[in-house]
C-alpha cells in the first residue's frame, strides 16, 4: 500500500473487514455471532451498547454510543448481513477476504462491511477523545430482504440520546447521496368463483377483476406524474408503479377461480404511497360490490412485501451540511435509484445521507470488492467528524 492509498488505521481497518469478511452473515440467517464481535471490540470503547432482536433472537441490531450519551450526535449506520453467494461463480472463496492489487475481494467487502471496518478502526481513538457529543455506531440485520431490521433498531431508540444526523454508508463511491426513491412492494391475491366460461354472469372472474385492478392501478400513471415535485432530481421525476407478475385461471373455458399478481411503486415522496394506496382502495370497494352480488366469499388480498421509505431530497438536511463540512468545498450531492435505511431514518425523524466506500456496482455480484485507496479516503474523511461534535 501505497500513495493514496494510505491512513495509519488502514491497518486496522483492514484486519477488521477480514474478521468481518469471514462471517457468512447471509441475509435471512443468524447474524448474533458477528455482533457478538462487534460488542466485543466496543467493550471499553462505546459508553453504552444496546441491542434489540428479532422475534427468534438469532439476529440483532446494535447501537452503540461512543461518547456521552446526549442529544445531537452523529449515526454512522451500516447493515450487517449480506446477499446470499454461489461459492462456484467466486473465483477466490466469498467469506475469505483475499487482498490483491488494491483491492479486497469478498462479499460484502463494499456493501458494506468495508464502511463499518473503518468506523470500527476509529472508535477506540474516538472513545479517547472528550466528545462533547457522541458518534453512534448502528447496525442492522436483514437489510438485503425487506429491510425487517432497522424498524426494530428505530423502535428500540425511543428513550435513546437522538442523533442529530445520520450517514448510512452503502457503496456511493464517497460521493455523498442525498435522496433516493422509496420502494413499496406487494402481493395481491384476488379470489373470485369458477363456473363454465359460457355463462360467465353466474361466476366471478378472479382474471378479469385482478386486469381491472391494474388497469386502474396503471390509469395513475398521470396523476403522478403530475403530482411530480418541482425541481424533482429523479428520473423519472415522479413516482411510478409497476406490476411485474401475473398468475391465475385454469383453462381456457374456465371463469378463474383465483388470481395474483406482484406489484410495486417507487414513490419520490411519501404522499404519493398514500395517493396510490386511497385511490386503490375505492377501486376496490366497488370491485368489490360487483364481485359480491354474485358470490359474498370474494375478495382481494394484499400482502405488503415490503414497505421502504424513500430519502426525500431536503436542501436544508443536517446531514447534507454535516457532509459538506467533512468533505469541504462544495461536493456535489446526488440521487440514486436504489433503497437504503436511510428513507426510513429520516422519517423517525434522524436526516440522513448515503455515502461510503466502494462501488454499487460491484455489490450484489460474484468477485465483490472494494478499492483499498477508498477504505483509506474513508478513514481520513471519518477522522474529521470529532471536529465537528466538540462544539455544540
Ligand atoms: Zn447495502
């Protein structure tokens, strides 16, 4: 290591993301075992660590506080698990960090271990300091798969010392990302009656009633584009829908007993799932009425996939001007088209970017990595932060 790619806790860090590497912290499974560590290396470190478990107690979120435990610190908050692997498209083992030329290849080596190594490699140095305010370390599970873990982290942070800002560090490259869309997912399931094709008027169509459903669902389309806010910096601008699979019916001379279909919107403000929910709810009201004359047992079902708040652009976000201190000059700030927990952080009320090192790219993919040269600009960036919280 060399040039840029140089910090005197890139050694540390380094050592960290191994340990952390070697953890298969696959989203969906057990991930106690990695915060076990973490608790471990915060012992002496942090003030105060709190956990909180999912209903089974095998996955965990942390919070820990470095610092005095006091309003208006700052969250450095990453997820723990990862994407699941196939070990045969890896062309080094995925849960063995292997270094080579610049590089640290593993999974979750940029999404997003290799941010929460270099906070870890911190903390300790942190923790000697006499912070007027706190740095929080927060950590989730289940992340990759419907985000279960952050509500449970939030909800646990009622009586908590409230961070004045948040930086959620996926993979942006350390450019710093102040919005993203939101990500509203389901499954609707419509049951009807079956009954011979010929007299259709004596059955009810679970297929026709669902395509009316989604006729309409897709008939908002320009109302929301409408609805789109000015200066919006998504493409496109304004919140979309889409329904991504359809299945139902029996056979050609078949009135279809059942139907359903997977579906999403991509809001660019919270209102905008509220209009889409409201106008999709009469829709189906008065499917409803017409379904039921024939048969009262009919009905539409829909299960929330998941439901992941978007990080809705704020010129005037502490965090944006947290990062625009740390960084210096005037970095731009950018939006991007994938979810993180951040949505969900701003709307408990914590505002929050997106910035960390590695590539989006390369995440979620066989041979992940991430730049050696971007852990050492991350370290040097998060070593600014005490600067910031020794005056209130
Ligand atoms: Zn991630």
């Amino acid at each position: 290591m060399s040039g840029t790619a140089d910090h005197p806790l890139l050694g540390d860090a380094l050592g960290i993301l191994d340990d952390l590497v070697a953890f298969p912290s696959v989203a969906l499974t057990p991930n106690v075992d990695l915060i076990g560590w973490v608790v471990d290396r915060l012992d002496g470190v942090a003030s105060d660590v709190r956990l909180s478990h999912d209903p089974t107690g095998t996955k965990a979120n942390l919070f820990a506080t470095i610092g005095p435990a006091v309003d208006g610190g700052i969250m450095l908050a990453g997820h723990s698990d990862v994407v699941p692997v196939d070990p045969g498209d890896w062309t080094t083992p995925p849960f063995e960090a292997d270094h080579c030329d610049g590089r640290v290849y593993g999974r979750g080596t940029a999404d997003m271990k290799g941010f929460v190594a270099c906070v870890l490699a911190h903390a300790p140095r942190w923790a000697a300091l006499d912070l007027e305010r706190p740095i929080h370390v927060a950590l989730t599970y289940d992340e990759e798969d419907g985000f279960h873990g952050a509500p449970v982290l939030i909800e646990s942070l009622s009586d908590a010392p409230r961070p004045a800002a948040a930086i959620v560090g996926e993979p942006t490259g350390l450019q710093v990302i102040g919005a993203h869309k939101g990500c509203y997912e389901y499954t609707t399931t419509v049951t009807g009656m079956d009954g011979h094709s010929s007299r259709p008027a004596e059955a009810v169509s679970a297929v026709h009633h669902a395509t009316r459903w989604i006729g309409e669902l897709l008939g908002l389309a320009g109302d929301l584009a409408e609805r789109a806010p000015a200066g919006s910096r998504f493409k496109p601008a304004h919140t979309t829908t889409n329904v991504g699979t359809i299945a139902g019916g029996m056979a050609r001379c078949t009135v279809a007993p059942g139907c359903s279909f997977e579906w999403e919107m991509r809001p660019v403000q919270g209102s905008d799932a509220g209009f889409v929910k409201t106008r999709m709810a009469e829709v189906e009201e008065r499917l409803l009425a017409e379904m039921r004359t024939v048969h009262p047992g009919a009905g539409f079902v829909t299960e929330v996939v998941c439901e992941i708040d978007g990080l809705e652009w704020d010129e005037d976000s502490p965090a944006i001007a947290l990062m625009r201190s740390l960084l210096g000059g005037d970095p731009e700030v950018g939006v991007v088209a994938y979810g993180t927990e951040a949505g969900l952080y701003q709307t408990a009320g914590i505002p929050s970017v997106v910035w960390g090192p590695g590539d989006i790219g390369v995440a979620h993919r066989p041979d992940e990595y991430v730049e050696v040269a971007d852990l050492a600009a991350c370290l040097s960036i998060l070593g600014r932060l005490p600067g910031h919280l020794a005056a209130g």
